[in-house]
C-alpha cells in the first residue's frame, strides 16, 4: 500500500502519523509546498518508509506528475482551494481520493469520476465525516426517522479556556471565520429554515447541549443540514434537523457582537492603508492570541441525536465520539480525529473494504462497523445509546 499526503500541516501530520503506524502501508509520501517544516516531526516517526517532498500545488503539471508516480490513493490535507485541482489531477491519473472538505467542488466532476473508475470519497474529516458516518448509522436503525440532529465540536478543555472568547485554535483560523460566515438551513417543526450568516448566533438559535465526559455546551447552527435529509432518505418524515457547532457558553453571545459589527466583512475599511478588510484584522489580530501552550489539550466531539420509530416504538439514539490531545505525541484531539479518520479512509479503500467506485459519501459508503473499530484501536470509542420516548 503506498500513499500520498498532500499537505504537511496539524491535520496532514496526523495522517502520516497514522499510516506510518499501519503495519499495512508499505510508503507514504508527504508533499508540501515546504517539506523542510516536516524534518523534525518526521524524525519523530523513527522509521524509513515515510519521506517528504517538496510541492506547490498550483502547478498543476507538477501535480499530475506526483500523482501518476503510482500511488494507490491519495489524500488530499491542502487548503480548500486546491480541491478541484486535486480531483481533477486525480481523475487524469486514475488515482483514488480522499478529501475532508465538503463536496461541493468535486460535484461537478461526478461524471468524469465515474468514467475513470476510481474512488473519490470527500467530507472524510471530523465534521464533515465521523459526523456523517455516524448520523447514516443511526438513521439505519430506525424504520422512520422524525428528527436529526447533528454536532460538531473543537475546543479547549475548561482549564485551557483562559480567553474570552473561550476558544483556541487546532486547524486555521481562517477556516474557522468562514464557517462562522456562512448561512445555515435547517428544520424546526416541518418548516425550512433558512438563516443568513448574520444570524446563526442569535440568541433565540442557540441552545444547550450536555455532553458526557464535557459538561455543558452551547450550540450554533452550522451549514445546510436539509441537503443530507435527502441523502439519508428521510425528507419525507423529518420533522427537525440541524448541523450544529458547539462551544463552551458564552462564545457565541461574543461571536454575535462582532458580527452585527462587520468583523467579518471582507470589503476594505476606508481610511487604512493596504486596503485592509475587517476578517483580515480579525485573522491576524487574533490568531496569536489564540494558540495553546505546549502542556494544554483540546477536545473533539461528535454528537449525533436520532428520534422515530424503531419496531413501531418511538425512541432517541445517540452516537457519541469525545476525544482529547494525546500528550504521549502531541497530536490534538482535532488533528487525530480529522487526520486519523482520512487515513482510515484511505487504507479502506485500498484494501477493498471501500468498493464502490465514483463520488462516495461517508453517509452511506464508509462500512460503520468496520470504520468505527478503527477508531477504537486509536482509543476513539463511539458510544451509543438508546431511550424509549412516550407514545
């Protein structure tokens, strides 16, 4: 098994760490725009069938190159920019792929997917990804589904919340703002809701979530949850459904001030030089300030609610995955769970556990049982569990 990381960054790391340590994979290679960044975590790994190269993505000939070197999959850790640059070079070489992005950019090229017969398998992260192979789990088990809900969630443990935003960094920080950029829609009683950027942490859409082993959370809403009601099946009989991101209380009464004023607008603030816009004060103003300090952990969640009918029974089930920063390696919880989950992807799909071919989704084509044990050997344990609701 051999395979190529594109991307040497926190969640790009965790991914060869990953495959470094499957007995399986016979060569991973590593390309970043700048390898030289990766020679002292690679020393880490003591063994030699890791190596890091140097390449810049943009140049899509090069790109083509590295991937036609006769990898068996690649998976792709760049910025998402590079997406459909990727899957395009994917498809000319007839490389399988993986991604966590969302699939929006790869949509187009279901087609092309499709005529050169490989496995492309994006939304392959935490959320997206354990969240939606989860969430397909949980919506097969009962007869009718009424409600969905869906969280995700990266923070600081409660002692290393000493901001006050309470809040801290483990992927980019200009990744986060536009996902705090983004409008949402959901189901509340039957009725689609469709809410603009400007809102999602309103009060009246913030609500409270207890999570074992964590305490207690709030939740904003976070992107189109009404999409993946059509690709469970269950449109027809749900009633509420919501992709939420959650934080400790208080983040996002913070996070509603400065979007009501234009932090996160990207036209340039007159009167400044170099035409600076508010969301690229807020990314460098605030990027220092929010990284942790070597001894502290962050905390990944993953929380799926499921309501209906099961054997003509109503009940709830919920599937849960908390995870923390390894200190032995000093992975985050976020790069383990995000890198950790491609990797497994990845090897699946080499090792056939993964058949089918085109543009998958880890919803309906990552087999649960399989998945989930991997996970547990990297001490991810999903919880389940199950209650009976009144008739």
């Amino acid at each position: 098994m051999r395979v190529l990381v594109l991307g040497g960054g926190k969640q790009g790391r965790a991914a060869v760490y990953d495959l470094a340590h499957a007995p399986e994979v016979q060569a991973v290679t590593c390309a970043d725009v700048d390898p030289r960044g990766l020679e002292s975590f690679l020393a880490t790994l003591e063994t030699r069938k890791v190596d890091a190269v140097a390449l810049d993505a943009a140049d899509g000939r090069r790109l083509r190159k590295m991937l036609g070197r006769g990898f068996d999959v690649v998976i792709d850790l760049l910025p998402r920019q590079f997406v459909r640059t990727v899957g395009e070079a994917a498809i000319d070489t007839r490389t399988s792929l993986v991604n966590t992005y969302y699939d929006h950019d790869l949509r187009p090229l279901a087609q092309r997917i499709d005529k050169a017969s490989i496995t492309v398998l994006p939304e392959m992260g935490l959320d997206p990804g354990i969240d939606l192979v989860l969430s397909g789990e949980a919506v097969r088990k009962f007869d009718e589904v009424t409600a969905l809900r869906c969280y995700g969630a990266g923070f600081p443990e409660s002692s290393a919340a000493d901001n006050p935003l309470q809040y801290k960094i483990t992927w980019t920080w200009s990744g986060v703002l536009n996902s705090y950029d983004r409008p949402a829609r959901l189901l509340r009683g039957g009725r689609e809701v469709n809410l603009p950027a400007s809102e999602i942490f309103a009060e009246e859409n913030i609500h409270s979530v207890e999570v074992p082993d964590v305490g207690q959370l709030e939740a904003f809403p976070n992107g189109d949850a009404i999409r993946y009601t059509e690709k469970f099946g269950i449109l027809s009989t749900v009633r509420d459904c919501g992709r939420y991101t959650m934080r400790w209380p208080g983040h996002a009464k913070i996070w509603d001030l400065f979007t009501k004023l234009g932090f996160l607008e990207e036209t340039p603030v007159p009167g400044l030089p170099g035409a600076v816009t508010p969301r690229q004060f807020m990314t460098c103003h605030l990027e220092p300030r929010l990284q942790y300090r070597p001894n502290e952990r962050d905390v990944a969640v993953v929380l799926v609610v499921c309501e209906g009918l099961r054997d003509r029974r109503p009940g709830r089930l919920v599937l849960s995955l908390v995870d923390r920063r390894d200190p032995r390696t000093g992975l985050m919880a976020m790069n383990r769970t995000v890198g950790f989950a491609a990797s497994i992807a990845g090897q699946m799909i080499v090792s056939g556990r993964i058949r089918a071919k085109g543009l998958l989704s880890p919803a309906s084509d990552v087999p649960y049982a399989d998945f989930v044990a991997e996970l547990a050997k990297r001490g991810m344990t999903v919880h389940e569990s199950w209650t009976p609701l009144p008739v």
